[in-house]
C-alpha cells in the first residue's frame, strides 16, 4: 500500500452505523480497519465487505480495554505506521432498564459502565491513535454523538430519555472540544456530530432513517480539507441536504 491511501479505524465497525461508516469510507478509496469486540463478529463483517469488492482489513478492538487498545496500537503501528481517521462509534444505550427513564432512578453502576463505554473509551483509544496521526501531521478524529446531548436543545425542548446515555453524549461532547484546543496547530481536527434516529440494534425499528443515511456526515467530517471545522457540532447532513453546525 502506497503511503498516499488512507487508513482509517472506525470502532464498533461489525454493525449498525459503524459497519455502514466503513463500507462508505472504503467506497471513496480509503482503506479501512474494521474493529470489533468480539472476532466472530468482525469477521463476518470484513467477510461482507470483502464480498462487496472494498478493500478493507479487520483487528479484535474492545474499547474499554487498556490492553486490548494497546494491543490494537502496536499491531497498527506494524501494519500502517501510522493512522490517518479514527471514527469513535462504538458505543452503548442502557435505556432498556425501567430505571433508566428518569435521572432519579438511574443506578449510579449503570451510569459508570456508560461512561465507561461512551466517554473513557473513546479518550483511551483517541490517546493511543494520536500519535500515529501526528506522524505524518493529518488528523481526523469523528466522535459519534447525539443531538439528545446538546444543552441548548435541552435547555428549550426537554423530555426524560435515556438520562445515562445522554450524561456520557455530553461527555463525548465535551472531549471533542477539549480534544479540539489541545490538537490546535496538528492539523487534527477532532468533531462530533449527531447521526439522528437510526434502524440499527440500538435505534430500533421504529426510527425514520437507515445507518446508511446516519453514515453521511460521518464521512464528511473524516474527509475534511485541511484547515476545515476544528472542535464543531454537526447535524445529519440528510436532514439538511448539507453539513450543519448544532449548538453545544
Ligand atoms: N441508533 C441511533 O438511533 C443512534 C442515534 C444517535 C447516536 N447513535 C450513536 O451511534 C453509534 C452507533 O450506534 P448504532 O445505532 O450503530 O448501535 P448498535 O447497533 O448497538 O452498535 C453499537 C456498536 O458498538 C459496539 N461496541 C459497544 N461496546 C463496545 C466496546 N467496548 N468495544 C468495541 N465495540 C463496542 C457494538 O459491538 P457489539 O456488537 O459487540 O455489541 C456495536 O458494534 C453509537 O455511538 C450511538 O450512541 C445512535
């Protein structure tokens, strides 16, 4: 592989919004890493893909793992030498448990495994990558998450949802923009944006649109130009036939 072609790693990528983040990735010439935490699965996935014609790789990556991230890094750092996008997809939703509707019967233990998933996982695995993007200084760094998280829309238009989920959303939120300053001047643009109500595992049957359409804006913020958005919030791009920017 020439060191012209891009390697992206996009985590949670065995189904849902991250298999269809990597399929769309791979489609414009990028060379994905697909990830998962369970191999049997990721596998399958690569398998799919591969039948498709892209071109793409798979390595065992649990994210809430400090050894299993280690292990990622030093095998990409063999492979590659360096990464170029990391999209933080991976994540959880506990909002199946009854308690889970209200921020006074959340279980403090659910909240921490949460955080553990949602916000911790994607410090550790951004702390590991960084610095196989500061090689070649290019960076793109996509964290997945939700418009239920942004505080001016609760602030003016509140409903009790998922309160675990959006506590750790407000967490990615605030590590993109904490992330943003620290990378000023890398060229590594770190930004999250909101991928809106998906037909995935963890949105149901019910939502309005495909991981397909989900996948858009993520794909737009991992092919920034240089010099593009640093540290912004954006929409799904299909609602509004463009990228957006949200208020925090
Ligand atoms: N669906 C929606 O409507 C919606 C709306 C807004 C935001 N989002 C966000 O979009 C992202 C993807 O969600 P989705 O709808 O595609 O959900 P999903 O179908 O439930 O997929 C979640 C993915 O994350 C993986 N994952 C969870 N914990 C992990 C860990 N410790 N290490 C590695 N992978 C892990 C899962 O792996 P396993 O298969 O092993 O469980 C799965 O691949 C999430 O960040 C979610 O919060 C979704």
């Amino acid at each position: 592989m020439t060191t012209q072609i891009k390697v992206a790693v996009v985590t949670g990528s065995n189904r849902g919004l991250g298999l269809a983040i990597s399929r769309k990735l791979s489609q414009l010439g990028i060379h994905v890493v697909l990830t998962s935490r369970n191999e049997t699965d990721g596998l399958a996935a690569h398998k799919q893909l591969s039948s498709e014609g892209l071109d793409v790789n798979y390595h065992l990556l649990d994210v809430s793992s400090n050894t299993s991230v280690a292990e990622f890094t030093q095998w990409l750092r063999q492979t590659y030498g360096k990464v170029d996008i990391l999209v933080n997809n991976a994540g959880i939703n506990p909002t199946a448990k009854p308690e889970e509707s209200s921020l006074l019967t959340v279980q403090p233990e659910t909240l921490q495994a949460t955080f553990n998933t949602n916000v911790i996982a994607v410090l550790r695995i951004s702390q590991a990558l960084i610095p196989l993007m500061k090689i070649n200084n290019y960076g793109r760094i996509v964290n997945v998450s939700t418009e239920m998280a942004s505080l001016s829309t609760i602030a003016s238009d509140y409903y009790p949802l998922a309160p675990s989920y959006r506590l750790s959303k407000i967490g990615v939120n605030g590590l993109t923009v904490l992330l943003a300053k620290e990378l000023q001047g890398d060229n590594i643009l770190v930004n999250a944006y909101s991928p809106g109500w998906m037909k995935t595992d963890m949105g149901g049957d019910d939502a309005p649109f495909t991981a397909e359409e989900g996948a858009e804006t993520a794909v737009y913020l991992a092919t920034l130009p240089d010099g593009g958005a640093q540290g912004q919030f954006f929409a799904e791009m299909r609602k509004f036939g463009g990228p957006i920017q949200l208020q925090w």
